[in-house]
C-alpha cells in the first residue's frame, strides 16, 4: 500500500477539514470534441450562438467552440473545470488586477478520497483512480452543471482471506488505455497491474511481478504495458499472457539512490509515435529507453525526486519533489530548468496541437492551491488558476 509518511503532504488533510488541495492530476481535453449540453455553463456567454444540447465530433478544428477544457483532479476528490479559451485573450487580464486568480467553473465532488490519477477513455469517457475505486464518467455529463453519476464504480481486486474475509480495499494510483481503446489499464496498491475491458470493465488479466505497490502505468500499442513501483522496477510486459516480458532495468543505469533516498519509480510515460519510455522517481533520476531495442538511453540527473514526466513533442518534461520542471531533448541532454513556484509538483499537462489553438501552454499541478501556466520554452506567464477550499463531501 501507499507509504502514507512521504506521501502525506502538509495541504493533503484528513476528509472533513475545510482546506486547500493538492492537485494530482491535470489534464487538457482534446481539440476534436464538442462539448455543448443545454446545460453546460462553460460556454454560456462565452461564445454566442453555440448549439445546445449536443456531443459530437468536429472535421474542422476551427468549427469547435466549446474545445478548450483544462481538468484538474485533487486531494478532495474533486474535479475541477476550467474553460481556457477566455482566460489566455490578453484583454481578461488587461480588465483584472494581477492578483486575479480565475477559479474553475465548475467543480464536481467525484470521490470521497484524493483522485491520484484520470485519463480519457475513447472520445466521450473520462476514468479516475483514487483510494477507494476506478470510476467512469461520461464527459458531457462533467461539463453540465448538474451532478454526475459514475458510468461505473471498479474496486480493485481484494485478497481472499480466511473465513470468507476480504482484504483491505487497495488505492489506484496509475491510469493507462491502450491504442484500441478497448483495454483500461490499472497501477494498484497492491503491487499488481489489471487489465480490463473498456465495454464491461471485467477484469482481464493480472500483471503480477513487482514486490511493492505501483505508482504508475503506461501503454505502447495494442499489447505492450510498462509498470513502475515502489520496489524501483521498471517492468515491460506483453498483455496477451500477463507475463513481464523484460525487466527494464532493476536500478536504471545502474546507479545507487542518494545517501537516505529509495530508488522507487513514482512516474513514467510511453512516446507512442517514437517507442520510448521515461521514468523517474526516488533515485533523484530520469531514464530514458527504447523500447524495441530495449536499451537504456539516458540517464538524466534531477535535483529531487521525479513525481511526473510527459513526452512534449521533440522534448521530455520532469517536475518532481523541487521548484522546478526540466525540459530534456529526446537524446538526454538537459535543454532547460525552469524555477517554478510549485515547491513540489505532480501533474503536468500541455495543450494538444491544433492548427486551431496555441500549443504551447503549458499547466503544473502541485502541493500549492494554484495551478500557474507556462509557455513551453520556460516562461511562466505570471498567471494562475485558482482553487476553491471546500470540505469534501461523501458521494
């Protein structure tokens, strides 16, 4: 289970208490999507002339008007939802003071726990991990401003104890969907990974061969899934028979952790157009490898621990346990440290490319009750999205 001393953060509280959060997950919605129920008050005065009531796809970019959504996922259990759009016209700012720190939209109570992870399953389905389950959710339903009922509610597997007992309830704390989108993939407390299907959510398969509980998961293809935990293994397996088919590396570059330091691997992702894998975490390290030769590229040194990494197109990002996000080239080398405001981060998110949209923005989610946004090159605006404090509410 979760090492609850390192993980505790200071502005994570227990449920009950009236305080910030902390954000453990963000996330852009994609270009492609319209979002416009009758009911959705992101778009109301914001856009004239919208279409109520509909979801469908857009063949022109520039035809969406409800596209730009940043997602937010807390400690609280909530998420929180921001309309973009507005927010980078240089005349919303140019009419507020600079302390103004525009609050979400809309803010839904999704769990009754910290929400650690989300990812978007096909193009209308949002899915989030906490302490207590896996939880489906329909999209346009998150941006009503009515309350949303889960699609459905996934408990992670439960050990079979003696007399008909259950083991305790293990956390998700990782996320991934396959190319096909018909497989979720999940990183659990309990130090395996499930596979299961996207229509039914039945369990599939088991990943089982890491000592120690997962922090995080990541899909190459159809059939191919690298896991990371506690015990510092980076795992690659093949899906189709639930077997590790390669243990990446034990300790990746074979260096030791700094004096003190576990070398636990608390974040990766998987370049799918290119077949690599970044991974970082305790050791105060990011690796980089390539998957299909299987060899280790990189090693790349941080000042703290590595809490998430994201392939950005031609360069790497890292934030972790420190003031600061790293931007890396693909070969390693480190292109920038970028000082930050965050004393310690754990969700990035870029805006997808759109000829329609500026992709260079840039989010990071932390310990602080702000999300600050930057442009990729390393300039922070100056401009920050802020939380509301709330005591969380038990669905």
């Amino acid at each position: 289970m979760r090492d609850w001393e390192r993980a505790l953060d200071p502005a994570v509280t227990m449920p009950g208490r009236t305080t910030a959060s902390t954000m453990f997950a963000t996330l852009f919605l994609p270009d492609r999507l319209i979002f416009c129920p009758h009911a959705c008050r992101l778009c109301r005065g914001l856009a004239p002339g919208l279409v109520s009531g509909e979801t469908r796809l857009a063949s022109d970019p520039s035809s969406v008007h409800c596209r730009n959504h940043l997602i937010a996922a807390d400690s609280l259990g909530r998420l929180l939802i921001w309309a973009v759009d507005p927010l980078l016209d240089v005349s919303f700012w140019e009419t507020r003071d600079k302390t103004t720190q525009p609050e979400p939209h809309l803010v839904h109570q999704l769990h009754n726990c910290a929400i650690y992870t989300m990812t978007l399953l096909g193009t209308d389905r949002l899915v989030t991990g906490g302490d207590d389950s896996m939880k489906v959710w329909r999209l346009p339903d998150l941006l009503q401003a009515s309350t949303p009922e889960p699609l459905a509610t996934v408990v992670q597997p439960q050990k079979q104890l003696a007399r008909g007992a259950r083991g305790e309830i293990c956390e998700v704390n990782g996320l991934a969907v396959n190319k096909s989108h018909d497989t979720v993939y999940s990183a659990a407390g309990d130090g395996n990974g499930y596979a299961w299907d996207a229509a039914t959510l039945q369990l599939k398969r088991t990943l089982a061969g890491h000592s120690d509980y997962l922090h995080c998961v990541g899909c190459y293809g159809d059939h191919s899934v690298v896991t990371g935990g506690e015990d510092g293994q980076v795992l690659l397996w093949d899906a189709r028979g639930g077997q590790a088919e390669q243990l990446l590396q034990e300790r990746p570059g074979g260096a030791a952790p700094p004096p003190g330091k576990k070398a636990w691997i608390g974040a990766l992702d998987v370049d799918q157009e290119g077949g690599w894998v970044a991974a970082g975490g305790g050791g105060n390290s990011l690796w980089l490898w390539h998957i299909a030769s299987r060899r280790l590229v990189a090693a790349m040194p941080t000042c703290g621990a590595v809490q998430v990494v994201s392939f950005c197109a031609d360069r790497i990002l890292s934030a972790g346990a420190e003031p600061a996000i790293y931007q890396w080239s693909r070969s390693g080398k480190l292109v920038n440290r970028v000082p930050t405001s965050e004393p310690s981060t754990f969700a990035l998110a870029h805006r997808p490319f759109s000829d329609a949209s500026d992709s260079r923005i840039l989010v990071a989610g932390g310990s602080e009750p702000r999300i600050p946004l930057y442009y990729r090159a390393g300039l922070e605006l100056g401009f920050f999205l802020g939380t509301p404090r709330a005591s969380p509410a038990a669905r």
